[in-house]
C-alpha cells in the first residue's frame, strides 16, 4: 500500500474552485477565496460558495482554515459538517462581505464552528 505525498507547501490558487466535502463525501460547496491575515501572516478562512446558479443565490460562508483538511489525492477540502448545519451558519452575500479582521465577528465564526481562532 502507498501512501500519498502531502506537500508541505501549495499554491493558494490551486485550492480556488476546488470542492468542499463533509466526512460522508457529500459536496457542501467550493472554495471561491482564501483570506490571510495580513498581521500574522496566516491562513485565516476559507471563503466556501455554496447554492445558487452562475452566481445568483449564492451564498457565501466564511470556514476556518484550521476545521478544514487538504485532500491533495482528490483534489477536495475536507470539512466535518454536515449539510444542515452548514445551512443553518453565519453566511454573507457575495456583494456584502463581513470585515474579517474582526476578531468579534471571527469569534462567532469559531464558536460556531467549533474551532480554536488562528490568532490565540
């Protein structure tokens, strides 16, 4: 049995337009950005789109880069939640992003998530 290569290193932009999948191997969505926190230089969320046809009724969900795990051998970003919670989280329009260096806001999206906030 082999096992796969994991780099220690990616290009961000290979990782745009991937798919997200939850633990089932359901699709909960895509990446459409990836955000860095410019002051401590790391990967802070990754912005996930989900719903919606050529981009009407998108939806957008910022996910902390830390619940999240590379699956380099598919080409998928692995994220244990499921679809209805994934639904049912702080979400924000395409043409209204929150300010997320907002350690208040990035917080509530830790809390929701269940994550430890990169910056502690």
């Amino acid at each position: 049995m082999t096992t796969a290569t994991i780099p220690h290193c990616l290009s961000a932009g290979t990782l745009i337009g991937d798919d997200v999948v939850n633990l089932s191997g359901e699709t909960v969505g895509d990446v459409k950005e990836i955000m860095l926190d410019l002051e401590t230089g790391h990967v802070a969320y990754v912005v996930l789109s989900c719903g919606g046809f050529l981009g009407i009724g998108e939806k957008l969900f910022a996910v902390p880069w830390n619940g999240l795990q590379v699956n380099t051998d598919n080409h998928t970003l692995v994220f244990n939640v499921d679809k209805e919670r994934l639904q049912q989280a702080p979400g924000f329009d395409p043409d209204d992003w929150p300010d997320m260096a907002d350690r208040t806001w990035g917080q509530s999206i830790h809390d929701y998530y269940g994550t430890r906030p990169y910056w502690q």
